[in-house]
C-alpha cells in the first residue's frame, strides 16, 4: 500500500510535465513571455512540493515523501527560475507545516537546494537546455542523497535514531525521487523526438567520458562497499565476540562467587557447632543436619581423624590428587572452595568441598551438586533479569535441561530451543554463533558453570548499527563526491577539449566555405596548439597549390576568351560604305568565357544577317557550344536557306551528341536591304526591343518557338516584319534584364525600354552604349552574373541615286561636271575613282549630245554597295555603245584618229556598263568600284 | 581649265591645269594653232591636268601630228589617270612622255 502511494506520488510530476510540455507547443500557453511562463510553471511545481508534504507517508516519525522532484524537475525540464522558484517555495512551506517535525529544517533545506540543483545544472551543465533521462535520474538521486545526508546532520545528537530514520526512507525515497525526475526527463523527450525521424547523435566526448568513469565508479563503489560491509562485519562480529564473553563470563564468576559464598557459609556453621573433641557420631549429626554429602575432619598428620563416611578415616590427604589441595589449610590458608568434582566413594557423583583451617587441622565438608544447585537457584534467578548486552542484547541462564533459570524481565520464555540446536551443532563454549533469540536474530555464545548454562545473547542489528550506518554514511558520501566530481569532469573536458573541437570546428567550417585566410589559433594546451599549428600549415599549403592552379586556370580562360571574342566580328563600322545600315553590338562575358554570343554578316550584297544567342550555362563547356551553334547557324544562313530552315537545321545539328543537354537561345533576322523586309525566326529568347517611325522602342512580341538543342525535329516560324527607313532593331540576352543591383532588383524590361528610348535616333553604336552605360550604373558595386550582350541595328534605306535633268547641249558640259563632283564628294569617293567617272560623264555626255538627237537628258549618281553608279538616260536614237565599233589604236601617229576612242575609255575603265532601250529612252550605266585599286 | 604659254625661242611649254575634256579642247587647241607654225619643241606639262578625255586627246593627237612635221614634241609630269587613258588608247606608242 505504502509502495503503491509512493509510485502514484512519484509519478504526479510526471503528468505535470508532460502537461506543461504539451500546453507549451499546443495551446495558447506558448504565446505568453518567457517570463510569465517561468512563474506559472514555478508556481505550478511549488504546489506539486506541497502537496507531495501533505500527503507523505508518515514512517518511524518521519514523513516519506517526493518533494524534491518537482523543484528538480521545474528546474531541469522547463527553466532555472522555475526550478529555483519551486524549490523556494516548496522549502518554505515544508517549514511551516505541521508534519514531521523530526526532519522540518532537513527537509526544508534540501528542497531548497533542490530547485537551486535542478536550475544549476542545466543553467551551467547543459548550456540551459533540457537534459537527458540519465542525467534526471543522477541528478533527482543526487539530491535525495543530499537530503539523507541533512537529516543526519540535523539530527546529530542523536546519531542512532538519526540514522534508523535514515535507514528505513532512504531507499524508497531516493527510488522514487530518481525515478520521477528520470521518466519527467524521458517523457518529455520522446514526445519530441516522435514523429521526426530519430537520427541517432553520436556521444559527445564528455558523455562517453562520464559513461565509462560511471562504470569504473560504480564498479569501485560496489567493491569498497562490500569490503567495508566485511570488514565492518567482521569487526562488529568480533566486538560482540568481546561483548557476549565479558558478560557471560561476568555472571559465571557471579554464579561461581554465589556457590562459593554459600559453601563456606555451611562450612563456618559446621565448625562453629563442631565440638573441641569430634567424634563419629558428631561428624555424622551435623553431616545430616546440614544435608552435606561428607564432612571429615583431618588431622594435621593430614590424615582423616573423623569423617561421617568411616571408609574414609585415616585416609591419607595427600594420597589424592585433588583432596591434597586443601593440605595448604595446614599452613597459612584459612579457607578454601574447590570446583566440582567427584566424591572420593562415587566418582561419578558432582561434589563441591569446602575447607576451613582448625587449630589443629581442617575441617572438610562436600556437597553434592544437586543440593548447591538449590541452595544457589535461589539466589541466581534475578541474577539476569536486569542485565543488558549492549542496549538490547541479554543474558539468559538455563539449567542442563534448557530450562530457563533466570533470564530478561521482559521476556518469559521458560525454554530456549536453540540449546538443543546449539548442542547437536557441537557449537564449542565460549564460541559465538548466529540464533534466533526471542525473535530476533542474534548473535550468541554460551559458557557452563556448576551446571548451569550462561547464554550471552547481543541482536545482530544491534550489533551491526555501526557496520550499517558506516555503510550507508560512505554510499550517501560517495555518491555526493562522485556527483561533484561528474560535475567537474563534465566541465573540465568542457573547457579543455569540447570547447577547443569547438573552436577548432568553427574555423575549419570558415575555411570549408572558402576562406582559405582564416587561421586556427586554439592555444588552450600544448596539443591543441600543435594541432592548429598543423591544420594552419596544411591550409597555407593548400592555398599555394590553389592559387598557382588558379593563375594556371586563369591564363588559360584568358586565351579561351580571347579565342571567343575573336570569333565574333568586333571591328565598327564592319561595313563602313554601307551607307544602308548601320549595326553595332557587344558582349561582356561574366565568366572569363561566357554562352552567349552574337554574329552578323552579309548574305550576297544585299541581305544583312545578325543575331543574338545565349547558350545555357557559362564557363568553357558553354563557349564551346557557343562556337558550334555559331559556325552552324552561319553555314547554312550563307548556304541560302530561308532563316526558319536554318533554325531547324541548326537545330538538328546541335541535338546529335548534345550529351550536356545544353541548349541555346537565339533570335535571328535577315534585313533585306533593298525592301527593308526583316524575315526573323525566334528560338525562346528574349522578345527584341523595335522601334518604329520615329516612335518609341517597343517589344516585338511574337510567339517564339523551342529553344536550339533542346528538341530534335522542331519546326521553326520564319515570321516577317517591315523596316522604314530610320528603323531600328535592338537584341539582347538575359544578361541585360536579369542585371541585379546590389539590393537584388532586376533591371528588368521596363528600364531597358526607358534606356533604349533616350538614345532613340542615334547610331547603333551609341544605343548600345546607352543600354550597357545604364545597366552598369544600376548593378553598381554588384557582381556581373550572366553575360551581357547586345546588338543594334538601324536601317537606312537604300541611297537614291541623285538626277540631273538638262536639254542636251555642250554648253551645258560644266553644269553636268559640277553635279557630278558634287555627288563624288559626297560619297567621299577616292580621287582616281573620280576622275574615271568625270572621263565617263565627259564622254557619254557629249556622245549624246553630238549623236543622239535627244532633247532631254538625265543623269543620276549613287552609290550602292560600295559601287559609284552613273547612269544617263535619253530620248535620242538608240545607240549601244557596247556594240561601238573599237578603234584601231595600234596605227602610226598620222593615220591616227580619236573617233570611238572616248566609249573604248570608258569601257576600259568602269567596272561594269550596261545598256538598255526602254520606253523610248537609251539608258546606260556605267559602275565603278569605289575601292581604290591597289 | 587654265593654260600658260611659256615661248622660249622654237620651244614653247605649255603649263596645262584643270581638266581637258569636251569643254576645255577647244580652248586648247585655239591656243596651239596659232601658236604651233615654226616651233621645234612643244613641251606639255601636266603637272596640275587632272584627267583627259577623249576630246583632250584629239587635240593633242593632232599637236602630235603637227609637230611630228615640223619638230618635236614631249608631255611631261603625267600623273596616273592620264597615263592609263595614254596606255588604254594606245597613246603611249605615239607621245614622248617623260
């Protein structure tokens, strides 16, 4: 029942943690602050230490109870100020309640010191989070071990009552309290780990430390606690040894004193009322008066004068062993008794002799044993009554039959069973052994005198008091050191190894994540410090090797991007005597070889390729598939094909062996530059920024297709536009929206437009400009992560070639040479180049003027392509120079003539003339390079 | 075009600038007929004459011609583009060019 009571009591702070653990995570308990919380669970507990007082288990005068484990688990569960706040509260309250005042200040104490334990241990111990079930268990038995120990020391006058109070709650008490704490820890923390997957931690160092110093410990414990329960048992063993043989040794000689004294008291009668002269019958008379066996008279011859056994007169003293003894009453001795022994007729017969001197002489009186033993019965049976061994240990005299003669005043046993036992274990006399004596288990020893049995009895508990109380004063003293030495140890290899690794890992950790700067500096102990001393160097090394493989890597990226950037065209203007277009792009690689790339190039002389693509990924994997896409799409543009062919089959290239599945973005156009028809084919790149009669720039939104590698067998929309004069086109890769200032924020579309707009208007090379100028300026200090490329297009128109329209007339020769250097100038045509073309016009001219009959003429002048037209168109006769008949110039001077000369120059020295009769009018046109010849 | 006469006996230089084409020959070759009866030596410079054509040539074939007669007569200071009309009409057979 008490057992029962003990577990419920121990297992109601149990329920209250697990409550308190639940109500912290599920309701609306966890909104309070730290601090509210601390005080209602410290309140909570103190009232779990209260009621744990009220209702303890009154035992031997004091109260059995589980009070401390709620400040303990207050404190170690749930917080220090919980746990101190219970222990207060609880201590106080233990004080002035009414129950068990024989442990009131112990008690008190150690609650306190419990809620101050609980609270110290987690506060400085476990870094103020909750302990494990094992340390519950150690620290809840701890502080019940502390508590023992107060209830000794409170009680030290009176060490035995002390300490059997002790003794009877000790155990059960510490159980419960250890316990209680332990399953509060163990509940707790299975309620947190279920669920989770429970991945099992490795010990730290201390732990598997203090687990194997435990073990030792607890080995070391066991072994001197049984050493000392021998050796104590043994000693104790041997004290009552001492004790039982004193005493019984006492009452033999009080038994022996007794006989003796009443012998010679018969004695001295008979030989007061011995006559001067003794006779037979005198001898005989007092011999049955006095019930004695024998009584002779011995002369000082040492012979028997007179016996009241006549056999015996003239028997000489001397001639017997034991009766020669009394010879010595013949010199000084006056008196004299002697032990039992036989009687000179019946040897067998227990006979006690008592001798006293005469004046001349002795008398000689025997009693047999069986007389004394009634005369000394008497006397002998209160000899025991009041005597103690020890405090509860007694004497007990029995005749030879067992029978009690005299034994405790408190126990009126007649009869001792273990006599018999005694006597069939053949237990020699004076040796002590183990009985059970008036319920008791004792320990005894026995001696025999003048027939009677003297049993020393001493109570085994009695006995071992000081063996047990030792025992227990060195458990409770071990567990104490052995706690406050775990807590040393715990914070010595704390501070010596576990907050060195510590460090140690902190600085490994910065160097993991790339800091290869970071020195260890642990120089707590010699090892630490040489094992810093180590890791420093191998990381110094480290780095060596890293930074020469870096500058290695470095030069080679630098070469890879040089290659890049040599494969794309980067001389501006590219094509600068077309007058058409002008275009002008950029890449900035954030790698040292980045994705993405650009190209432009002519198709025959009058379509303008370009294109913007960005390759997934950077670094040289992406610059290499960058070359290929590069080289493909070029090669089959030039080849002819429409642009959404070249996609397709640009495409279908890149997927054979694209094992990295990388792929590529791209937008490509195809300016027609007589129509300014731009056909386009997008594959998933960005949408390019258009702008249009002299409007803003605007997104071209078309659908695009899949992007290039991605997918074999796509199909790729060739989609059209038409570009005016004055038009634009920018393209560019994620790079440019996708810059990042150093708050994150993308560039974004919106501030691309923005940026486009406010160089609206201006060469191809200052919108570029503008859009990197702004990108750069918003990414600020940020790093560039994605290539930036960009590329602008602007679409002239073709050159109107220039007309002059005049009547033909010679006179008019000089209006036509001004126009015409007028025109020359303006296309900043070389000097050689105009004067082949003002020979030309001189020629033409004044052939049709002198031959054609024409009344209008019109001459124009233009440039396309690099090549300086001119071409002259009259209503006159037709007339094809090219079918002029060419003038002999091989003839002497004098057979000389310069007819059809002026149309063989200028068939010599213009590229190309042609001719053609069309609505009336001879048109011819002559056209020339403007490249100077080298 | 612009034409300076320097008569030196029956040597006459001839500094041309400018051009010789349809609208400059007849200036030239009005200079030369009256100029041309009785000299031995006809030196054109061309130093400053930018191109020929053939109108240009015309009158200098026919100098040619003359002076062939009566004397001699040489151009010097051509510069390329006259040179090439000389190669390509064949010119540079029949004119002393120095």
């Amino acid at each position: 029942m008490a057992f029962m009571k003990m577990a419920a009591a121990a297992l109601v702070p149990v329920l209250c943690t697990l409550a308190f653990h639940f109500a912290e995570k599920k309701t609306p308990f966890q909104k309070l602050s730290d601090k509210k919380k601390q005080l209602v669970i410290g309140i909570s507990f103190a009232a779990l230490a209260i009621l744990a007082t009220q209702f303890g288990i009154p035992v031997n005068g004091a109260v059995m109870n589980v009070r401390n484990a709620a400040p303990l688990t207050a404190g170690l569960v749930f917080g220090w100020p919980a746990g101190i706040l219970s222990g207060l509260i609880g201590g106080i309250e233990r004080w002035f309640s009414p129950s068990g005042d024989y442990t009131r200040l112990a008690c008190s104490i150690s609650t306190i010191i419990s809620g101050f334990l609980g609270a110290a241990v987690r506060r400085f111990m476990m870094d103020n989070k909750k302990v494990s079930w094992f340390y519950g268990l150690v620290v809840g038995v701890t502080s019940e071990v502390l508590h023992m120990l107060m209830v000794i020391f409170t009680n030290a006058a009176d060490m035995q009552r002390a300490f059997h109070v002790v003794q009877s709650i000790a155990i059960p008490m510490i159980a419960a309290n250890g316990l209680s704490v332990m399953l509060s820890m163990l509940v707790t923390s299975r309620s947190e780990s279920s669920g989770a997957g429970q991945t099992k931690k490795a010990e730290n160092i201390s732990q598997t430390f203090q687990r194997w110093l435990l073990a030792c410990v607890l080995l070391a414990f066991v072994a001197t606690s049984i050493f000392i329960h021998g050796f104590q048992t043994r000693l104790s063993a041997q004290a009552a040894d001492i004790e039982l043989e004193t005493n019984i040794t006492d009452v033999k000689n009080d038994i022996h004193d007794a006989s003796e004294r009443l012998l010679l008291d018969i004695t001295r009668q008979i030989k007061r009322e011995l006559p001067t002269e003794v006779t037979q019958a005198d001898v005989c008379r007092l011999a049955e008066k006095f019930a004695a066996a024998e009584i002779s008279v011995v002369g000082p011859n040492g012979k028997v004068s007179s016996s009241s056994d006549p056999s015996l007169l003239g028997f000489d003293v001397a001639s017997n062993e034991r009766r020669a003894e009394f010879l010595l009453l013949l010199n000084d001795e006056q008196e004299l008794v002697q032990e039992y022994s036989g009687g000179l007729e019946e040897p067998s017969a227990e006979r006690k002799y008592a001798g006293i001197a005469l004046s001349s002489g002795f008398l000689l009186v025997g009693h047999d044993l069986s007389y004394v033993r009634m005369q000394v019965d008497a006397q002998i049976k209160y000899m025991a009554r009041n005597r103690h061994i020890g405090q509860n240990g007694s004497i007990i005299i029995c005749d030879q039959d067992g029978a009690v003669v005299s034994g405790r005043a408190d126990h009126a046993e007649e009869y001792i069973p273990i006599f018999d036992s005694a006597k069939s274990l053949g237990v020699q006399e004076g040796a002590s052994f183990s009985a059970e004596i008036y319920g008791e288990e004792s320990y005894v020893m026995y001696t025999k005198t003048e027939g009677y049995y003297i049993i020393g009895v001493l109570p085994k508990k009695e006995a071992h008091f000081a063996r047990d109380a030792s025992v227990y004063m060195q458990a409770f003293m071990e567990v104490l050191v052995f706690a406050v030495m775990f807590a040393f140890i715990f914070v010595l290899v704390n501070k010596l190894v576990v907050e060195n690794v510590r460090r140690v890992n902190a600085s490994l950790a910065q160097i993991n994540s790339g800091n290869l700067d970071i020195k260890v500096e642990v120089r707590g102990s010699e090892e630490f410090a040489s094992l810093s001393d180590d890791i420093n160097a191998t990381v110094s090394t480290l780095k060596h090797y890293i930074t020469e493989a870096a500058a290695r890597i470095d030069k080679e990226l630098e070469f890879a991007k040089r290659i890049q950037h040599s494969a794309l065209p980067s001389v501006f203007p590219p094509y600068p005597n077309r007058k058409e277009f002008s275009i002008y792009a950029s890449m900035d690689t954030a790698a040292e070889v980045g994705g993405d790339f650009y190209d432009f190039y002519l198709l025959g002389e009058d379509k303008l390729a370009f294109l913007v693509a960005d390759v997934s990924g950077n670094g040289v994997p992406a610059a290499m598939f960058m070359m290929r896409a590069k080289t493909l799409i070029k090669s089959f543009a030039e080849s002819g094909m429409d642009i959404g062919e070249v996609f397709v089959q640009t495409n279908k290239n890149l997927c054979e062996g694209n094992d990295a599945g990388m792929f590529v973005t791209a937008w490509m156009g195809i300016l027609d530059l007589n129509t300014g028809i731009v056909s386009y084919a997008n594959a998933g790149h960005n949408p390019p920024a258009i702008c249009r009669s002299g409007g803003e720039y605007e997104y071209l939104k078309t659908k695009a297709n899949f992007v290039l590698a991605g997918m074999n067998g796509i199909q790729y929309r060739k989609n059209e536009l038409q570009l005016r004069p004055g038009d634009a086109i920018f393209l560019y890769t994620d790079g440019v929206t996708e810059a990042q200032d150093p708050g994150k924020h993308f560039f974004g579309t919106a501030r691309l437009l923005e940026s486009l707009n406010v160089a609206r208007g201006k060469a191809a090379e200052d919108i570029c400009g503008n859009v990197l100028a702004d990108v750069s300026a918003f990414a600020g200090e940020s790093d560039q992560f994605d290539d930036i490329t960009v590329l602008s297009v602007k679409f002239n128109g073709k050159a109107q070639p220039s007309t002059l329209r005049l009547v033909p007339d010679m006179n008019a020769i000089g209006q036509t040479a001004d126009f015409l250097e007028r025109e020359l100038q303006a296309l900043d045509a070389p000097v050689k180049v105009s004067r082949k073309m003002k020979i030309a016009l001189d020629e033409i001219y004044s052939n049709i003027v002198k031959y054609s009959g024409a009344d209008r003429v019109e001459i124009q002048c233009g440039a396309e392509n690099g090549v300086l037209m001119l071409r002259f168109r009259d209503n006159g006769i037709p007339y094809d120079p090219l079918e002029a008949e060419m003038p002999d110039i091989s003839l002497p001077v004098q057979e000389r003539d310069v007819g059809g000369v002026g149309i063989f120059m200028v068939r010599r020295m213009m590229d190309g003339m042609e001719y053609m009769y069309k609505d009336g009018c001879n048109i011819l046109t002559l056209t020339l390079s403007l490249q100077e010849e080298a | 075009m612009t034409i300076e006469k320097n008569l030196n006996g029956k040597t006459l230089e001839i500094k041309l600038s400018g051009y010789l084409d349809s609208g400059t020959a007849p200036d030239l070759e009005a200079v030369l007929s009256e100029t041309l009866a009785g000299l031995q030596s006809l030196v054109l410079d061309l130093e400053e004459l930018e191109y020929v054509s053939s109108a240009g040539l015309r009158v200098i074939l026919n100098a040619q011609k003359e002076m062939s007669a009566q004397g001699q007569m040489k151009l010097i200071h051509v510069n390329e583009t006259i040179m090439e009309v000389f190669d390509i009409t064949g010119f540079v057979d029949i004119l002393t060019i120095e």
